[in-house]
C-alpha cells in the first residue's frame, strides 16, 4: 500500500504527458488556430489541415473529450491520493516544477485568453494607442486578430498587468511562436513565484511533512498547473500579489502589504476585497498608525497607475463591469431571461453579503484571509454572471493558510468539477448548446456538487476524504 501511495507523483505526472499530447490534438481541432499559423507559416497550410482531415477519421471531436475526462479523473484522485502521502517539501516542489514544464509545452486549447493579451498588447507596443482608449477591433485586420476574443472592448487589466506584459509584446514582435512562449513565460514565473511566497508563509510550520502537503494542496493541484504553466492566464500575476501582500500583512509590514495589495488590484481588481477585509482586522486592532500605512501605500499606486492609464478609476470600474453584460456558467446567465436587468439585483445581493461579512468579521475577529475567500466562494456561486474555469483558483491558492479543513477539501472538489466542465461544454457544442438544459447542468455539476459534498462533509463517506487536508 504504502509502495503504490509513493508512486501517486509519478502518476500525477503520466497525467500531465497524456494531456500534453491530447493538447496538441486539440490543436487541430482549432480551425481558427490552424488558419492563424497558415498565415504565419504559408508552407504548412497543407500539412496542417491535411493532418486534421486525417484526424477526422479517429473521431477527433469524440475522442478527447472523453481521454480528457479520464485525464481529469485519474489526475485529481492521484493529486488527492497524494496527501496520504510522507512527501518532502523539496521532492514537493522539484515535482510541480517539472509538471509545469510538462504543461508549458502543451498547447493552450482551453481557452484563447493568452491570444487575447497578445492582441491587446499589441494596441500598444505596435500601434502606439492607449489600451484602455482603444478597443483591438479598431485594428480588427492585425495578423493576430483571427485568433483572438474579446476585440470589441478596451482593456478591462489594469495598469500593473500592462507594464508586464509590455515586455514579452515588445521581445516577441511579429513571431507568434516567441510570443506564445513569452507570455506563458510570464504566467509560469508568477506561478512559480506563488509556489515561492507560499513556502515563505508556510515555513514556519513545525511539522516539514504537514507543511509539504499543505503546498501540494495548491501546486499539485491540476487545474492550478494547467491554467497556469499551460494555458498561460495572467490570473497568476494577481494570485502572486495577493499571497505576497498577505505575507507582508502578517509580518507587520504594513506599508509594503498596500503598495504590493495595490499591484493586485491593478492586475484584476478583484483583491479590492481583501483591503477592506485587512483595514477592518486592523482597526479591531488599534493600529490607526499601520492602517494609515497601509491605505496610504494602496492608494498612492492606484492612484498613479489610473494616472499614467489616462482613465478615471469609475469609467475603469464600469469598463470592467462590462463583464456583467457576458453570461456563462453562472446563476445569473439562468435566470438573466426572467429581466434583462437582473443583472442589478445579483449585484445587490453580493454587496449584502459583503456587507453581512464585514459584520460578522467584526463580530468574530476572524482571518481577514478567510473572509476574503468566503467573499470570493459567494462572488463565484450566485452572484458573477460569467464564471471562467480558472476563477477557482483564487480560492485554490488561499487554502493552505487557512485553518479550515471542510472548506479545504470543499474548494478542492470545486476546483475538479471546474476542470471536468470543460467537457461538458465541448459535448454541448455538439449537441445542440442553445438548449436551457446544458447551462443548468452545468451549473448544478460545477457549483452545486460542491456544495453538496461540504454540507455533508460531517458523514462518514466525506470524513475520511475531509480528513486528508485536515
């Protein structure tokens, strides 16, 4: 037993070869993606679209949904196997650095946001235009259009994730070879560096063999490794700040906690939530001197990045809410055909529940970590009117520093069901996807699954599994 328990990293990694292969035949079921490259590279045309016709003949549709579904399966039940297990932390971390090496090799099918950034880049390293003015439709006939979504809106990423990503645009210029590798380049060193902040914040833990599963909470994690190292979403650089800032609040470093809590914000401004969490904890404190510290600090980065972004933070927040007019895997996008304003009445509620948050902080004087993923697990269940696979992994990577088992265990169950609806989509899009019914199955199979298995964490089939992150 104890033989086959050692083997489940080695497993969890002939995972991650088998979906580096299936990526690369998802490739070819990318017809935009296959005419994209045919434009890049004239001599491959032929290749390109004779290998997909031949492709066709093994049922490329069929077929990798369903290896994709079994890759998700096997990949999460070793992940979790794996913290029965008396795994080093330097074995810990020398296996999710070569499984993120497997997967920055693999093609990012999952999603087509790292062609989006390359394109929205582009508005300002190639025609010299104010992203956030200028929408990447304006230049709708760029070579890198053709594989890019989200054209007809300006940048809704803040400053922060503009002056990073200006690098990798500028190195990579034409090549979308280079640039493809850049920009995953630039979401694996964040995510590396999210390894780096958690050991930092976890090595004071006196148990090195508890502290090694509490990382592979997060950096085995496979919906981590892949979105990240393979699909490249800058998410990553957000989580990264995040982490950061929190490290620097528990040591008291106040003023480094609100200017790096600030750089979060001007990834996504989702972190603007955690502010408000850590300005309640430290005036429950007493501390005007560090709240004064930290708000200055958090201020004073937003305030020059909106600056230098010549936009006004409202016009940036409204631009952002865009998001509220784009409906997927979400509560709001089943119930959006009862008003075509119910849109207002989701964001009532969460600011409710925000609010009943901060009175129960106050109450309790509870983690301002902890409140912060509640907020963020309520956001995500009812009230966001797109939810994208990844967003789990803002919850994901906050686990092991939260003394809260049942909730552990409840975001990694989230996290697999995120990971294994990308089949369902692929399945809707065969069958008939405007039907109401794929939506609500996806919806119960995401959000309400999880939540069954947390309300009934306490029976016995769920204790030993609960135990496992304990």
């Amino acid at each position: 037993m104890r033989k086959s328990l050692q083997s489940s990293g080695i497993l969890l990694g002939i995972c991650f070869l088998i979906y580096l292969f299936l990526s690369w035949v998802l490739f070819y079921q990318d017809t935009r993606a296959l005419l994209a490259i045919s434009n890049f590279f004239p001599h491959l045309r032929t290749s390109l679209f004779a290998t997909q016709t031949l492709l066709t003949h093994f049922k490329i549709n069929t077929v990798p949904t369903l290896i994709f579904v079994i890759f998700t399966i096997g990949a999460f039940f070793f992940y979790i196997q794996s913290f029965k297990q008396n795994i080093s932390v330097k074995k810990t971390i020398v296996y999710s650095l070569l499984f993120g090496f497997v997967l920055f090799l693999s093609y990012p099918g999952l999603s087509s946001d790292i062609f989006s950034y390359i394109l929205s880049d582009r508005i300002a390293t190639v025609y010299h235009q104010n992203v956030w003015q200028i929408a990447p439709l304006t230049h709708n006939n760029d070579p890198f259009a053709i594989m890019a979504d989200w054209k007809n809106t300006t940048r809704v990423y803040g400053g922060v994730n503009q002056l990073i990503y200006t690098i990798p645009s500028m190195l990579g210029g034409n090549n979308i070879v280079l640039l493809v590798i850049l920009y995953k380049l630039v979401s694996s060193l964040f995510a590396i560096g999210i390894i780096w902040i958690l050991y930092l914040s976890l090595y004071d833990e006196k148990n090195k063999l508890n502290l090694s599963r509490k990382l592979r909470m997060v950096i085995w994690n496979p919906l981590f490794l892949i979105e990240l190292f393979g699909s490249g979403h800058n998410d990553s650089l957000m989580i990264f700040f995040t982490l950061l800032s929190y490290f620097f609040f528990q040591r008291r470093r106040f003023l480094l906690s609100g200017l790096v809590l600030a750089c979060a914000v001007q990834v996504k401004i989702i972190p603007v939530l955690l502010f408000v969490f850590i300005i309640i904890s430290l005036f429950q404190k007493k501390a005007f001197k560090s709240v004064a510290s930290f708000v200055a600090s958090f201020l004073l980065v937003n305030i020059v990045s909106f600056w230098l972004m010549a936009v006004s933070p409202i016009t940036f927040a409204q631009r952002v809410s865009y998001n509220a007019g784009v409906y997927w895997q979400s509560l709001p996008n089943l119930l959006r055909h009862i008003n075509p304003h119910i849109n207002y009445l989701f964001t009532g509620g969460f600011l409710l529940i925000f609010c009943l948050l901060i009175i129960y902080q106050l109450r309790s004087k509870q983690n301002p970590l902890l409140m912060y993923a509640y907020s963020l697990v309520f956001y995500l269940f009812l009230f966001t009117t797109a939810y994208w696979n990844w967003y789990v992994l803002w919850v994901v990577a906050l686990i092991p520093l939260l003394q809260e088992p049942k909730f552990r265990f409840f975001v990694i169950v989230f996290s697999f069901t995120s990971c294994l609806s990308y089949p369902l989509l692929w399945l809707s899009l065969r069958y008939d996807y405007q039907n109401i019914l794929w939506p609500i199955i996806t919806y119960l199979f995401i959000f309400v699954f999880p939540a069954m298995v947390y309300l009934f964490a306490r029976k016995k089939k769920f204790a030993k599994q609960v135990a496992l992150v304990d």
